[in-house]
C-alpha cells in the first residue's frame, strides 16, 4: 500500500475518534438528545472492512452504533452531525438522530435500533443484487450482542439456501449492553455458529487494520465472485460504554488497560513510525488538522443549521401526504 494511502487511513480513524469524542461533548452539553452510541475503540473494522469495499456501489447496513459506518461509506460527516443534532440539514433530515443515520445516494441503507433488524434487510439487499445481476454486494455489520436473535439464524440460513452476496461482519466486542459474551451465549467464538448453515467464515484480529484490510479483501472476493454469503468476524473492543447512560462497572480497569494497549489508532501509528512513514511531528499536524476540521467544518455545520420546523412534521409521512417529499441528504445549495 503507498505511504499516501496509510497516511490516511490513519487520518480517517483518527478522525472517527475525535467524531466520536466530539459527539460526547455535545451530548454532556445538551446539544445531542436521545440515544448516543459510541464506537471508540473499534475503528479499525468499519474502516479496514469498507476501505476493500466499493463504497457507494455495494451496500451497506448496520445496527445503531453507525455513525463510522456511514462517514466511510461516503455520508457527509458534517451531515451526520447534524442529524445528531437533529437538525433539518441532517442525513435523515433530523427525523432520525444517532441510531438511524441513512444516505442512500452512497447506498448506506442505514443503521437500525431494533436488535437484529439489519439481517433481513441485507439478505433482501443481497437478493435484489441477485436478481438484478449486478456485481454488488449487501454488507452487514452486526454486533455479538444481537447473534442470539431469531432473524440471525433465519437469515444465515436463507442466505446459504439462496446463495446470496452477502458479506456478515461481526464486530465482537465482548458485551452485550453490560453482559459478557461466555454469561449469555453458549458460542464465544461467533463465525463458529456459520457452520450450521454451511457458510464459509473466519475470525481475525479486529484492533489491526492492515488484518482487517486483508482478511475482508479475501471475505469481499468470494462473495463478489458468486460463491455465496460469507461470515467474518473482528475481535475488538469498544472503550466507552454501551450508550452514554452506561456507567460501565461491570468491566474491570484491568480489561480496559489491555485493550487501551492495543489501541488501533495507536497500533498503526506506531507501526507507520517503525517503518519511517511518518513521525511524531506527522501525527502531531494529522490530529490537529482533524481538530480543525471537526470544529470548524463539522460541529460548525450542525450548530448553524435550522432546526426541523413544526409545520412540517408530517412533510415525510406517506399516511399524512400522498405526495411526501424524498427525506435524502441535502446536497451543495440546498442547505441554505
């Protein structure tokens, strides 16, 4: 891979850290309501995972952690916080907040609050690709919490049947909200489980993105290539609580201190450094470039937008209006 391009995947997760960490503090400020999910510490496998795929022509799906998902997938990230903001300028034009980003111009087809929600629609997806005969592909992100619904086993089995090109990417951090994934499922090691349906699948270590990046590029061409749905799963970590309303005892510090030494942002930094890529002065001016961007673009952005207004509460509602407006991004002068 060139130098240019590490460069920027580094800058690319150190930039979904500080999105994160932003969304934090506007959350403590009051200026994010509802429910907030953060994904610090798992950069590595949405950003190695999409970065080997073709975003904007195959689809992608997720659960309500999604805000890194749908940056790389080629949502605005200006856009995203504004939706976190709820503001009209939002990528669901503010109806939504954090747990249902969307923008199908780049065929994010969302992230989803209901446990399990995102495996049927991405075998539906998948499906659609079939019968289209394109050479796209559904992905869908999930996390270990939600393997033990109902529409993960259906759909796995579906997908098999039916041969469908769909790539299923486990992000197992361990927990589920505040339980330990060996207190509730019977299968620690999750791509074990795509065995009863006769699906290809591997675990790898989700906290390296050069592994990620590999390990997906092969998942990517098997399921591209017509053979059929494939399971992967990342051992990762996520360093905050589950949501902002998580007090996170039920971990020990020294877990925490374990997984903070195997920080992907860290771990790659390190290994661009070892290999003379860059210095510390490099990542130095990275991060402070995405501090400025963040705030003078980014939150800037979702502060200044309008809110929604009340009389058009019902402007998306097909019950309400027969002819509802298109509820997609807004794009270039139409934000004004």
């Amino acid at each position: 891979m060139k130098a240019s391009d590490q460069t920027r995947l580094l800058r690319e997760m150190i930039f979904f850290r500080r999105f994160e960490e932003r969304s934090f503090e506007a959350y403590m400020e009051r200026k994010i309501g509802g429910f907030l999910h953060l994904y610090s510490g798992q950069e590595a496998v949405a950003t190695g995972v999409l970065e080997m795929a073709r975003c904007g022509h195959d689809y992608v799906i997720t659960g309500y952690r999604d805000h890194v998902h749908a940056i790389k997938a080629g949502a605005p990230a200006r856009e995203v916080m504004a939706e976190l903001y709820g503001k009209e300028t939002g990528s669901s034009r503010g109806r939504g907040g954090s747990m249902h980003i969307f923008d199908p111009t780049v065929n994010f087809m969302g992230g989803y609050a209901l446990v399990g929600q995102p495996f049927p629609l991405a075998a539906g997806l998948a499906m659609a690709c079939k019968l289209k005969k394109t050479d796209q592909i559904a992905i869908c992100f999930l996390g270990d919490g939600a393997n033990n619904q109902g529409t993960f086993h259906e759909t796995l089995n579906m997908a098999s049947v039916w041969k469908l090109p769909v790539l299923f990417v486990c992000e197992n951090n361990l927990y589920a909200i505040g339980t330990r994934i060996d207190r509730s499922t019977a299968v620690r090691d999750q791509y074990k489980r795509a065995a009863a349906y006769n699906m290809e699948s591997s675990q790898h270590d989700g906290q390296d993105i050069d592994t990620v990046m590999k390990a997906a590029r092969s998942a990517i061409h098997h399921v591209r290539g017509g053979n059929g749905p494939y399971f992967i799963e990342f051992l990762t970590y996520r360093q905050r609580g589950h949501s902002m309303s998580d007090s996170n005892a039920y971990r020990s510090k020294e877990e925490e201190r374990e997984w903070a030494e195997r920080d992907p942002i860290k771990l790659y930094g390190e290994r661009l450094k070892a290999a003379g890529r860059l210095t510390d002065a490099d990542i130095a001016q990275i991060e402070k470039s995405v501090q400025d961007e963040i705030e003078n673009d980014v939150i800037r952005f979702a502060e200044e937008s309008p809110e929604p207004r009340v009389e058009d509460l019902t402007k998306y509602c097909l019950d309400d209006n027969p002819n509802p407006q298109w509820i997609g991004p807004l794009r270039g002068d139409q934000h004004g």
